[in-house]
C-alpha cells in the first residue's frame, strides 16, 4: 500500500542577504511590496528587513516595465500586498538569481505522514511531495516520518533495506518516493 506524506511550508522562509548596515545575513519578508510608477514605466520591490537591524532593503521585481506589458491582476496582487504573491515571488529561480539570494527554510516547513499507522509494516512504499521548492535531505524526512534516528536511517540504506530512485542524502526539493523493507516483529 502505498502512503503520501506532504511536505508543507509552515511560514515565509528567510532571505539569505548579507545586511549593508550590520552584517547580518537573514532578512523576513515585511510583506509589502513598492510600486513606483514613472509616467508609463513601473518599478516593483518586495521590501525586506534585517532580522539584526530591522533596515529595509528592496528586492527588485519589475524594472523599468511598461504599465501595459503588466498584467492587470498582477498591478492588483502588488498594491494588495498579497501574501501568496510574496510566497511565489521567493521561490521563483528568476527573482533568487536576480537578487542573489538564496532562502533559509529552517523552522519554516513540516512534515506531514498523515498518521502512524504505517509503521508497524514490514514493507512500505511512500510518495513524498512538496508542496513547495523547500530544499532537505531525504535521510531527514524519513527519519522524521519513520521515528527512526537519522543513522538508523543511513543503516538500511547501507544494508540495501531503504530503496529509492533518488539520492537520499542530498538535498532535494522535488517529489520522490521510497520502499522501506523492516524485519517481521517476533511474536
């Protein structure tokens, strides 16, 4: 039978950012976008503050647009300071390349296996999705969603016992599955 587990953000991950007033390298979203308009140019920012300092720094998203190049419901998105707009905006490649950031999802996501009565077979086959491009190591996620130690885990992969088509001890952000084989309990 096979399971799904899910993995969810739980908040808007950090800006990794080195900070021009302290040094600080993590930045939060405020959750406000700027939008400049200059005759029929636009200019677009997400605003960011320092977790050290609290300065806030402009990540640019337009530059320089013709207002009618943008879709309308985007201007709309971007003068409602829509908090989904700014959880599509961090994840997307083009904005992290352009700004030279990179995200810090620690304590930002979860696991969810919807419960624990898969533990007790000997064979189990799960699909993992996320719900987000949220970077871990697979050996974390199953080590978290089987209660197992993360060396236990590194054991049955050694041991042939935990398979998958992935590597399971780098990082990863996209959707994979395993089958982990476990001894029958002794009765």
């Amino acid at each position: 039978m096979l399971k799904n587990w899910l993995v969810m953000p739980t908040a808007l991950p950090l800006v990794r950012r080195r900070c021009h007033v302290c040094a600080s390298e993590r930045f939060r979203a405020s959750g406000k976008f700027r939008v400049n308009a200059n005759h029929k140019v636009l200019d677009a920012w997400l605003l960011v503050l320092c977790t050290g300092c609290g300065d806030t720094a402009k990540l640019p998203l337009l530059e320089r647009v013709h207002v009618r190049s943008v879709r309308p419901e985007l201007l709309d998105r971007l003068h409602d300071n829509d908090a989904g707009l700014i959880a599509e905006l961090l994840q997307d490649p083009v904005v992290q390349h352009r700004n030279r950031i990179a995200l810090d999802w620690d304590n930002a996501w979860r696991l969810d296996t919807g419960g624990t009565d898969h533990l007790d077979r000997e064979v189990i086959d799960i699909s993992v999705r996320f719900a987000a491009r949220i970077p871990v190591r697979p050996v974390r996620l199953i080590a978290e969603g089987c209660a197992l130690s993360r060396a236990e885990v590194e054991r049955l992969i050694t041991d042939g016992k935990l398979v998958s088509a992935v590597r399971l001890n780098s990082k990863i952000s996209s959707d994979f599955t395993f089958t982990l084989k476990r001894e029958a309990p002794n009765h």
